[in-house]
C-alpha cells in the first residue's frame, strides 16, 4: 500500500519532468545563423537597385537604414576605425563620432546601390570559422563581367547576435582599414570633432 501510493507521485512527477524538458527543447532559440545579416543587408542592397532611378536618394537611404543598423555593428566598426584615439575621447565625443560614422555608411549604401541591371549575390551559407570566435560569410555579387565581385563579411558575435564588423573586397582589402588611414590624419590635427565634420560633409554630399 505505501509502495504503490507512493509511486503514483512519483510518476506523476517524472511525467511533468519530461513535458517540461520537452517544452523547454521546443521553446530554445536555435543558434543563430552567422550568415543571416549577410543575406538580409543583400537582399536590401538588391532591393535599392531594383528600385533605380525611380527611387530617390533620400527614400533609398531611409529604406536601408533600418537593415543596415541590424546586420553591421556600426559602435564597433567606428571604434575600430577611430584606433588607440578611442581611449581618450568623451562620451559625448564618442557618440557623435558613432551618430556620424553610421550615418556616413548608410548613405555610402545609397550612393552606391542606385542601379539594376541584373545583378545578383549569392551567400555561402558555410561561413568560415576563426580561432577567434568570429567567422567569415563569404558572398559574391555578379555583375554580368566575367567574375563576379568577391564580398567577404566579418562577423562578430555579440549579445546573441551575428553582425558585421568589416567588409574585405575581393577577401583581402578591409573597408575598415581603408577608412582609419583616411581618417588618421583629420584625428591628429582635429580629434572628434574634426572627424564628425568630415563625416557630416560627406553625407551631406551624397544626397547633392
């Protein structure tokens, strides 16, 4: 008599057990896809193209922000452009260096995706995994010449989320490291604030 009432509890909690496991099992998120930003920033960049001339610069830009600032880690990027000066910013300083390096690449997008003459890019959905923890998406954009253009992704996992960090064109010039060059110069003699200016007048010229 107390084995068998004592078992039915028993039971009844090792059931409750494996619905619980069961419904944790289903209600996990899965891992995120390294791939995934690469595939929704072309997908928008191909979208700005197919819209062509019939679309202003203006609305181009406004329809890329919002894909833009999901799938590239622009505070990161900006950092990494800014280099060992970073340290010695303010806050303030270091937001609106932020505020204006996002700004500047939204609108780089929109100036440069303006067009469609069957384009297509193609994503490798098998990114390349480094020691470091970050990966490479590897994606090409085919322009109708004879090779298509090789478009490799960074990728940097932060807070559960994928997103870019650099940009290498054709898997060995960094974007990243093109504009910290550019920029050294305007850091030494101006710091952030000459920065901001540079980066506000050069997204002021896009939409001219």
């Amino acid at each position: 008599m107390f084995r068998d009432s004592a078992m039915v509890p028993f039971h009844r909690l090792l059931a409750l057990l494996l619905c619980l496991a069961a419904t944790g099992a289903r209600a996990a998120d899965p891992a995120p896809d390294p791939a995934a930003p690469a595939r929704g920033l072309c997908d928008a960049l191909l979208a700005a193209m197919k819209a062509g001339p019939a679309t202003s610069y203006a609305a181009r830009e406004q329809a890329l922000a919002p894909e833009v600032r999901q799938d590239l880690d622009l505070p990161l990027m900006t950092r990494i452009v800014v280099g060992p000066p970073w340290r010695s910013f303010s806050d303030a300083d270091k937001q609106g260096v932020i505020a204006a390096f996002s700004d500047y690449s939204i609108a780089t997008y929109a100036q440069r995706f303006k067009s469609y003459s069957g384009e297509r890019f193609e994503v490798d959905p098998k990114p390349s995994f480094l020691a470091s923890g970050d990966c490479v998406v590897h994606t090409k954009l085919f322009t109708g010449g004879p090779d298509p253009v090789q478009l490799d992704y960074m990728m940097r996992l932060r807070d559960g989320r994928w997103r870019i960090m650099d940009v290498f064109l054709s898997g060995t010039i960094s974007e990243l490291a093109a504009r910290r060059s550019e920029y050294s110069l305007v850091l030494r003699t101006g710091g952030a604030p000459a920065l901001i200016d540079l980066l506000n007048k050069k997204t002021a010229g896009f939409s001219q």
